[in-house]
C-alpha cells in the first residue's frame, strides 16, 4: 500500500485530464479543475470511497469557501491519515491556497493510494448518498448534476429537420441567415479563451515548479551555511573556502572562485608531499632490513663454514 512515494514516481506524472475525470467517475462530481479541491472535502470523500465508514463525512464541508473551512476539512483528513497509520504529510498552508501545482501533486499522491488500495475497486460504494450527510454536501451533487445535464444537452446530436424545415431552408440561403453569422462570429472569441486559459494555467504550473525548485535549492544552501557556522570547524580552510563561494556576488566572477579554492589546493598539494615522502621513508626502511638480512645469512654461512664439525672431527 503506497504511503510514501517518491516525486520520480509514476504517479507524479498523471495528467490533469486523468485526474479529473477520475474525481468525477469517483464521486459523481463535475470539476473543471484540480484547484476545486482545495477545499479537503474531495478528499476525505475519496478515502471514504476505499475505507467505507472511516471519515466521519457529517464533519466534512463541502461548502467551505474560507481558509479556517477548508482546515477544518484536512483535520479531518488527517485524523483518517493517522488511524490508518499513513505517514504522508499534508502541506495544509499550500493546498488552501488553491495553487495548480500543489494540489495537483497531492491529488496525483491520492489516486496512487486509492489505486493500491484493494486494485481502486469500489464496492456499492454511493457518492451522492454518503455526500448528502455532510454540510453543502446536497447542494454539490444537485450542481454537479444540473452541470452533466447542461454539458449532455449541448454535446447532444440535433434532431433530424423535417420535410416543412428543409424545404424552407432551400428557400432561404445559410449564407444569408444572420444568426448563423453571428453564431460563428461568437464561436472563435470562445475557442480562443479557452485556449488563453489553457495557456494561463500552464504558466501557473511552470511558475510553481519553478519556486519549488528554488525553495529546494535554497534550503540545500542554508543547510550548508548552518554547517560551516559550526564552532568544531569554523576555521578550516575548508570552510572558509566554502563560505568564499557562497557570499561571492555576480560581480567576483572567477577570481573569488580561484583565490577560495587556493588553500584547499595547499593542503592537497602538502598532504601530497607528506604522502610521498613517507612512501620513500618506507622504502628506505624496507631496504635497510633486508640489507641487514643479507647480511645475517652470510654471517651465519661463514661460521658453519669455517666452524668444525663433531663428524669430522671424531
């Protein structure tokens, strides 16, 4: 059962699309957007979806517009997180905030769970039912249908026109008929919103990604200047190299860089030095004792040699 996942994981890389008309199958909703869910009471549903009876849903709010609403709702959630001992934290502050970025990502954590729990299949499981018992809950599910009705309508294929219309419509030319006209002419207005807000909401998540990136980065750093400031190493030539590099401006270039990185080369180049020359102490050693050897073992030849033998002399 996936708790924790990391932002390699595939799941991070669901699309938009797939997560919306998951909520929507899910819960019998009608969202447009992820950023609809900010509100926690989408979620706390959907863990009611895979864990029937867990969320107290009389406690959700799905009319909850203000930010101290919304917390109430990820309470909930967390309370549902904690029995079922899962250990994935819920950045409350960004998610009310109603950022595309964030809530997508938390959204994508939630399907991956709901996926592993028991394959993501639901068993009798009524949205609209559970929904009615939380506050604003009714009123959802009216407008989530009152929204299906309007978008079945108006993708639905027009009735076939009678013998009376089509012999009317010979008469009078389609090119003529305002009404067409002005219906194409508000058409291409609309077709092109929609495509300035798709554009808009793909700028909102580059921009998000990039502060995420940099608030990454950014902690990286100060976790490295909380480390140098530590009394034990303080005056290092390392450390001090590496608080050069980080407090240079764009205007240092490289000169900073090179006189930073000067007495971590001295040391290397000293320690280099002591290496060497305790390798040659080494070898100067290893020759002495096996000199000394050598001569031992002539010595000791000698004396057998010229040394009388018990044999021979009885």
């Amino acid at each position: 059962m996936a708790t924790n996942i990391g932002m390699m994981d595939g799941a991070y890389f669901v699309g938009r699309s797939e997560i919306l008309a998951w909520i929507n199958s899910t819960l019998h909703l009608n969202l447009s957007k992820v950023e609809e869910a900010c509100s926690g009471a989408v979620h706390c549903q959907l863990m009611d979806s895979v864990h029937p009876g867990m969320v107290p849903m009389h406690k959700v709010n799905f009319d909850a517009k203000n930010e101290y609403e919304m917390i109430q709702n990820y309470k909930v959630l967390q309370d549902v997180f904690n029995k079922l001992k899962i250990t994935k934290h819920i950045e409350v502050s960004k998610l009310v905030k109603g950022r595309p970025l964030d809530n997508l990502e938390f959204m994508q954590w939630m399907k991956r769970y709901c996926d592993s729990v028991n394959g993501g299949g639901l068993y009798n499981y009524n949205p609209v039912e559970r929904r009615e018992a939380s506050k604003g809950g009714k009123e959802a599910s009216k407008k989530s249908a009152a929204q299906q009705c309007t978008t079945k309508g108006s993708t639905a294929a027009p009735r076939p026109p009678s013998s009376h219309a089509r012999r009317n419509n010979n008469d009078v030319s389609s090119s003529l008929n305002p009404s067409n006209v002005s219906a194409k002419t508000q058409s291409k207005p609309s077709m092109a919103l929609a495509a300035y807000e798709e554009q808009i909401t793909e700028l909102k998540l580059s921009v998000d990604s990039l502060e995420k990136e940099r608030d990454f980065y950014f902690g990286k750093l100060r976790d490295i200047e909380i480390l140098c400031q530590n009394p034990k190493i303080e005056g290092s030539p390392v450390v001090a190299a590496i608080k050069r590099i980080l407090y240079a401006t764009d205007d240092d270039h490289d000169a900073p860089v090179a006189e930073a990185l000067s007495p971590i080369n001295e040391i290397s180049e000293e320690k280099g030095s002591f290496e060497t020359q305790k390798r040659k102490n080494i070898l100067d050693i290893d020759a002495g004792i096996t000199t000394s050897s050598q001569r031992q073992r002539l010595s000791e030849a000698s004396d057998v040699h010229c040394g009388a033998s018990p044999l021979t002399s009885y």
